[in-house]
C-alpha cells in the first residue's frame, strides 16, 4: 500500500512560479482561476493521488507548502 498525502497550499503567499507543478511527479497540483491580493493565481491542490513526497514544498520559493502523509 502507497503512502498518501495531503497537501495544503498558503494562496496569500503564493506568487505563480510553478515550481510545484513543474516538479509534482503525479501532476496533482494546478494553477488556480482565483487570484490572491498580490494579483497572483496561487496554485491548488487538484484531485488525484499524492504521495506525500514534499518535492512541491522543497521547490517552493515562498515556503507556503505543508505536505502531511497519511
């Protein structure tokens, strides 16, 4: 049986860089159609099948990932 994550996203801190999306082995993570109050469309967490690997909160620039596994 494969861990499973969570994955919780701070969309005020977020400024679009994509690393996460870019990185994300399962493509679980998407850019969002809302933007936050620095005008940035803060990434999301989509449905699908997280590991819980943290890659996305390793990449991150701004440090508004957190990543928990079941």
């Amino acid at each position: 049986m494969s861990a499973r994550g969570k994955i919780k996203i701070d969309a005020e801190y977020c400024k679009s860089c994509g690393y996460c999306i870019e990185h994300c082995p399962k493509k679980v993570i998407v850019l969002g159609k809302v933007y936050n109050q620095a005008g940035y469309y803060p990434a999301e967490f989509s449905s699908g099948e997280c590991t819980g690997c943290a890659i996305c909160a390793l990449v991150c620039p701004e440090a508004c990932i957190e990543v928990w596994r079941e």
